[in-house]
C-alpha cells in the first residue's frame, strides 16, 4: 500500500480560466520557498491555491498537504492543526513543534497554509520556524493579508477577466463561470445576443470576482441578468454611501452578498445568520440542536438548509454530509448574527448543544455496552468531524466563564483525543477548566481530572498523573456514580502498575470489578481484569497472568471495543514476552495487529508489528520478521513515530546476529538503545544486548566493540534502518573534531594519501615498506575508524581534507614487517 502523496479535497464543480496565472504561480513554487496568494475575500484566493497544489502534486515526493486554518480560533491551534493533517502523533512528552521539525526535515514536502489572515501572526512564525528548519520544505499561503516575513513572496489573486471590448464576451472568464454556474443552478440560462450585453455589464459590476458571480449566477432561475445588474447596482449604491472607505471590490462584494441576504426569507435569514455560530463543516443534528428555536422550528431547519445550497450561500458536502460556509459568507452572517443581539445566545447554545451530543456519542463510543464496533467507529468519527466547533464552544466556555459546561465538553472529548493521539491539545483544555473549576460539581471535576491523568500519563509525566488521579478518584468516590468511579479506579490502578506497585493496582482493580458489577460496563470491566492480568504475571503467576489476560479481551470483543481489544492485545504480548513465553506473546500481538487494523488505530499497529518483529526475529523466522519490520518503519515514519522504530532495529540487530554478522549486530543494538535514550522512552521487550555484547567481546576484544557500539550510538534513525534493512553504511555525517589528525595515527595519514593515488594494498605495502598484510590491517582500521565502507569514500574523504604524503604529521618510513 503506498501511503497517501495529498489531502487536495476533489473539485465541488467546474474550475474556470486562470491558465496563465497556473503556469506562473507553477513556476514561482519553486523558485521561492513560501509564496502567499493574497486579495480580498471571495476573489478566489484559496480555489486557486487548490489548482496550484493539484498541478504540482508530482514535484513534491513526499506530498502536498491542505492545513485549513479559518475554522480555528485560537492561535495554539494553528501548530495542532498542521500536525494533524499531516498525520502525525504525539510521541511521549515531545514537544509538538520539535516532533514536526523533525518530520518535515529532508522531506520534498508543499504545505498549503489556507485562509491565514486571522492568524497571521501565528502562521508567520510557524512558516519561518519551519521553512528555517527544514531546507526541503515549500509553503504557499493564502490570506488577505500578507505574512511579512523574509523571503516571502506575495501574489495578489487579480480578478477573472471581464469582457474586454471587441472581444467576443464567452472568451472572458468571468463570463464563462457565470453561465457555468446558472446551468449549475438549472436556469437553462444560455448566451444570446439579446442577453449578451446584460452578461457582460453584470460581469463588469462584479469585478470579475468569482464569489459575486456565483452568488448572482444562483438566482438565474428567477430573474434574468439584466434584473440582477440592476438590483445589485441598487445594493452597490446603497452600500457606498455607508462605508466609502472600503475597497471598491470589496465593496462589490458585500453588495453582491447583501442582496442576496435581502432576498432570503426571513426564516432563510434567521438560520443563514445563526450558522455563522459554527467554525467548520456541521452537521443537520447540530444545525437543528443549536439554530431551532420558537421563531425557527427544528423541523424546518433541513427544508431552509436546502434553500440557502440552493442559493450558494451554504456548501454541501455529500462524501461526510457536512454543511460549511465560505469565510466571506460567514463573515457577513456573523455581522448579521451580531446586530441581531444573538452572538452570545448562539455561542452558548453551540456550547450546551454540542456539550450534549457529544457527552452521548462519547458514551457510545466507551461505555455504552450493546454497541457494534461499527456504531462505536461512527460515534467516534462523528465527534472528529466537529472537533472544530468543539474547540469553537470551549473557547467561548472558557470566555464566557461557564466553566462546568467546558469541563463537561472536554470530558466528552476525552475518547476522541485519546485515539487520535492528541494528548497535549485535550490536556490543554481540560487544564483551561480545571483551574478555574473550584465550586463546581464533584462529579464533573473529579471526571475532568481523571481524563487529565489518563491524558498526561499518554504524555509519561507521571507525576502531574499521579496527582490528578488522587484527586480525581476522592471526587469520585464522593460523586457515588459507579461508572465514573470505576473509571477512576481503573485509571488510578492502571498507573499503579506502571510504578510497579502491585498491591494498591491489585485493589483497585478489584475494588473496580466490585463497583461496576455485572452487567455494568464491559469497558471498565475489561480494563480491570486486563490489569489484575499485568499483576499476576508481574507477581509471576503465569498461567493465570495470561489466561486473565485472555478472559478481558474476550470481554472487550464481547461488548464490541475492537479499540480495546487491541490494546489489550498488545499489553498481553508484551506480558508473554516478559514471561519468556514467545509463541504466546507471538499469537496475541497476531490478534492486536489485525484488530488495530479494524480499529483503524495506526499507533497501536505500529507498536505491536514492531514488538512481533522482535520476537519472530528470535525465533528465528528472519523473512516474516522482516516483512513486520518494513511494515513498522513505513507506519511509523508517516506518523513521525520513534518509538516502534527502536524495536525494529532490535529485531534487525537480532537477525544480524543469527547470520554471525556481528558487527551489524552491535552497530543496530547500539542505534535503537540511542534512539530509546533520545526519546526517553523504552521498548517492553525481555530482548537485551548483552549476551550478545558478551559474546562478541570474548571474540574480538573489548576495543572493537566498544567502537562499534560508539558508531551504532552515533546513526541517526534513517541511517540505523537503511543499514539495517539496506545494509547501506552511513556516510560520515561530520567530520571527526580536529580533522583527520586527531582521528587517525600519522601511518594511516599516509595510507588515505596513497588510498587517495588509487593504490592497491600490494602497492601501498611496497611504498611503505611494509608487509601486504600490515597494509590491508592499516586499511581496515581506516575504514573501522572513519565508519566507510570503501576505499573511493576514503579517498573522497582524503581530498577534502587535503591529505596528501606531504601533510603535516607524515611520517618517515618504517622498517619492514
Ligand atoms: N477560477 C475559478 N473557477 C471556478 N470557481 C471559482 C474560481 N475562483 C473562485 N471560485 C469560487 O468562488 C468562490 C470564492 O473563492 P475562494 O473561496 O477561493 O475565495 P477566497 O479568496 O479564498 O476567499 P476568502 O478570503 O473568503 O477565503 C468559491 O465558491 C470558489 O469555488
Ligand atoms: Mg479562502
């Protein structure tokens, strides 16, 4: 499966004209490294930058990715909304920024940063930041205003041509797009000589901007060109003597967009203004739940949804039937929204509405227990679809003070973070409510903060989870609702684990089972049995380690938690590993592989083939611990990933030594205990390097492992695994300190000086005076040293350095040996 190159959504309809401005824009992508489209809103600034990206899709092997950023509100977003598009998870405490960096290095990557211009200042220096740190990395933008920082190249979006004169008017863009989009509309509307001079003076009034047209071009069924001019002519003027210092364009726009307002019903105009309230796409239950009230009864909001499609004013999505609005519609619907006084009462009903949807999807998604997998996934998806309009809703709650309902809101999200990855963003909410949360009810207090816990301690700071669990399960307890107190008890047991302290993890799991009760909820049933499971065998009780382990993932596909299920699955493999039992842990991280696959959770997948790459490489079957191990890399590196990475140059390093390569072996050990040290973070494996160290130490002498063990240290990830899968050598990446001198002894200066003549080592031992076998020692070690593979790298490296057998240090000759 080769992973996705784009995220470039399909076309809604039928782009129109732009050739040239393609071809140039196509051109300047490469030659500037962030190129802003920048004009007013609606002239066609991020339709343009679509056709750009699609265009140029080939030029960017490691892919073009769309970053939407007019639904965000807050400028912290903007970093989280980047990372999720381009599918990375957050790995441990890393900082988001330092894991993006470190994706987007070295890769031929276009990020297309659309509608900035609220955010400018945190888009500004995120592009710098990363255009900085990542040479290969291109960004275009699109904002009305320009980001201002160096090297950017600003692009103003022009108009579609209006119909010159003497020019046939069906050549003119703008015309083209009109007639376009009345056909779209069923008018039937079709270019007449009768018609054409009214097409071609209403084209010229709207300046060529495409929004305009298309807003006109929407009520072709009704009025015929020449009607609309003049009715938008009536708004144009109506408007300037309002606001004259506008631009004239803009101003065109705000015409075109009143007048079709003023010709919606007035219900139409109650909904139109009253969508505003959302950020990004929404849908018909949202609609309903927040926009219906006594003046708008819910079951007319689908039927006057309709109507503004109709009209261009709101956007359908079929593929994920979603409903969203253009930015400079939206716009003019919050403007409407305000002077009708409802600003605050829609945001409030955005918050208590979607506070409620989502406390229920989120049980559905958890707790709920008579629910298919399937359902599960939809409930979960759904809450991803309106993640943005969460986030909306949190912003005012945190606003606005209404502190229970934002803790309510974040809780319900709590499932959707945990499996999408996002720890640091649900853990900044949760501590925006938390710390304003004194007086508010035990109940959602205590939930927030053991959602806290279970968030940070994803993030291994196991001390700020320590402390909102404590707290958080007091709170429960007090509550007396069993489910949040099993929750709690579960959470709380499962991090005693961890900590290694088995007796209070062994109580609470207990005490979990005693609250929930049968028939309670499967998931925390599950969760406890699966951690009094970890403390058997971490107690050594085997069988009843795994056969406990067995019974709560049987409980978790019993009630349909195929999430759970893997998860499960995972801890079970890594608990047979740890007891020595290999072919269980073998068959249990089979069963998590696919279920993650079904679960649709990457992270887990990539876990769990890198741990059963490990143990099938010990069990020596070296093709399907490889084919495991390709598969993990892959997995990985698309999500910027470390962690599976290290268990993977495990696995390499222990086929390695099945073949007796023992210098592979040592050099692959070394790179994934580096890797693991550089994360902080470490593989649940019984697998250890150091009979192998012992091994080779007996063989070869502490020296030269202990240098293979500093060079292995010394790879980067890439490197580890392309000599590890490829058994490519790493290029010296820089250059020993004090060059060549320092590195290597004076004979061998003199060696790389013959090397560099393209002598053999017969030649080089006549030369030198010394024995064949003493020269293809010195070579060797030349090689051992400067981590080369070949005397043409040697020699490469030679003239660099400007090694010659004049050079400072070169050395008499020695008697012959
Ligand atoms: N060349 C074109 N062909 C067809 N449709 C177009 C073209 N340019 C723009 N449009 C349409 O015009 C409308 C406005 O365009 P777009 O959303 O790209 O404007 P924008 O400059 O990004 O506005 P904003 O500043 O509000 O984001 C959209 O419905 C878009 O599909
Ligand atoms: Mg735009």
């Amino acid at each position: 499966m080769s992973p996705r190159r784009h995220n470039i959504p399909a076309e809604p309809n039928q782009f129109v004209g732009r050739s040239r401005d393609l071809d140039e824009l196509s051109r300047l992508v490469h030659e500037t490294r962030l190129l802003t489209l920048s004009g007013i809103g609606g002239i066609g600034k991020t339709r343009c930058a679509l056709q750009l990206a699609t265009r140029v899709v080939e030029h960017f092997p490691d892919g073009v990715w769309l970053v939407e950023l007019a639904k965000l509100t807050r400028p912290d977003l903007v970093l989280h909304e980047v990372v999720g598009t381009l599918g990375l998870r957050e790995e441990g405490g890393r900082p988001l920024l330092d894991s993006l960096r470190d994706f987007l290095y070295g890769k031929r990557l276009l990020l297309v940063l659309d509608n900035c211009e609220h955010l400018v200042q945190p888009c500004a220096e995120l592009a710098e930041s990363l255009l900085a740190a990542c040479p290969e990395l291109r960004v275009v933008a699109t904002s009305r205003e320009p980001l201002k920082i160096p090297g950017e190249l600003v692009w103003r979006v022009p108009p579609l041509a209006v119909p010159l004169p003497g020019q046939p008017i069906e050549q003119a863009e703008s015309v083209e797009l009109f007639l376009h989009r009345a056909r779209a509309a069923g008018s039937g509307l079709a270019l007449t000589a009768d018609n054409a001079p009214d097409i071609e003076r209403l084209c010229r009034d709207l300046d060529g901007l495409p929004l305009a047209l298309e807003l006109a071009a929407a009520r072709t069924c009704v009025l015929s060109p020449g009607q609309i001019a003049q009715r938008i002519g009536d708004r144009f003027r109506l408007l300037t003597t309002a606001s004259r210092t506008t631009p004239a364009r803009q101003r065109t726009l705000q015409a075109t967009i009143d007048w079709s307002h003023a010709l919606l019903s007035p219900a139409e105009q109650v909904l139109f203004r009253r969508l505003s309230a959302f950020s990004g796409p929404f849908t018909l239950d949202l609609a309903e739940l927040v926009c219906a009230d006594g003046d708008l009864p819910a079951f007319q909001v689908l039927d006057r949804l309709a109507l503004l499609v109709e009209k261009s004013l709101v956007l359908f999505d079929q593929g994920d039937a979603c409903y969203r609005l253009l930015e400079s519609t939206r716009q003019f619907a919050a403007d409407r929204l305000e002077q009708a006084g409802e600003s605050a009462t829609m945001a409030d009903r955005l918050l208590h509405g979607l506070a409620a949807l989502a406390t229920r999807h989120g049980h559905d998604m958890w707790l709920t227990d008579d629910r298919a997998w399937a359902d599960r996934a939809a409930a979960r998806d759904l809450l991803l679809r309106l993640a943005d309009n969460a986030r909306q809703a949190m912003t005012w709650a945190a606003a606005s003070g209404q502190i229970a309902h934002g803790l309510r809101l974040a809780c319900a999200y709590m499932p959707a973070w945990m499996i999408t990855g996002s720890f640091a963003e649900g853990r900044g909410w949760l501590e925006t409510f938390l710390e304003r949360s004194e007086g508010e009810p035990a109940e959602l207090v205590g939930d927030a903060l053991v959602c806290h816990s279970a968030l940070v301690f994803e993030q291994h700071d196991s001390a700020a989870a320590e402390r909102s669990v404590a707290r958080g399960l007091e709170l429960c307890r007090a509550a007396g609702s069993p489910v949040l107190l099993g929750f709690a008890l579960d959470i709380s047991a499962m991090q005693a684990v961890f900590r290694g302290e088995l007796a209070p993890a062994r109580a609470r799991a207990q005490e979990a089972l005693e609250v929930i009760g049968p028939g309670g909820s499967g998931y925390l049933e599950a969760g406890a049995r699966m951690i009094l499971a970890s403390v058997s065998g971490l107690e050594g009780h085997r069988r009843e380690a795994l056969a406990g382990g067995e019974g709560a993932i049987e409980c978790y596909l019993q009630t349909g938690q195929l999430y759970g299920a893997a998860r499960a699955g995972l801890e079970l493999g890594r608990l047979g590993d740890a007891l020595g039992e290999l072919d269980f842990a073998r068959r249990q991280l089979d069963r998590a592989i696919s279920l993650a696959g079904e679960a649709g959770s990457q992270p887990l997948l990539a876990l769990a083939l890198g741990l059963l790459g490990l143990i099938l490489a010990r069990q020596d079957q070296g093709d399907d611990a490889t084919d495991r191990i390709r598969e993990c890399v892959r997995l990985s590196q698309s999500m910027g990933q470390h962690l599976p990475v290290a268990s993977a140059l495990m696995a390499l390093a222990v086929l390695a030594e099945e073949q007796e390569d023992l210098e592979p072996a040592v050099r692959l050990w070394a790179a994934a205990k580096a890797l693991e040290q550089r994360l902080g973070l470490f593989t649940f494996t019984s697998a250890s390097p150091e009979p192998l160290l012992a091994r080779a130490r007996a063989r070869l002498g502490d020296g030269l492992v202990s240098q293979w063990w500093a060079m292995g240290s010394a790879m980067s990830e890439e490197e580890a695994v392309r000599y590890g899968l490829e058994g490519v050598r790493p290029a010296r990446v820089a250059k020993p300190a004090g060059g060549a001198t320092t590195v290597l002894t004076a004979r061998e200066r003199e060696i790389v000086a013959l090397i560099r003549r393209g002598m053999s080592n017969k030649a080089i031992a006549e030369e030198l005076f010394i024995s064949p076998a003493t020269a293809a020692r010195h070579v060797a070690n030349i090689l051992t040293k400067l981590n080369f593979s070949s005397r043409s790298q040697v020699a490469a490296w030679g003239a660099e350095l400007h090694i010659g057998l004049h050079s400072p240090g070169h050395a008499g000759r020695e008697p012959r040996s």
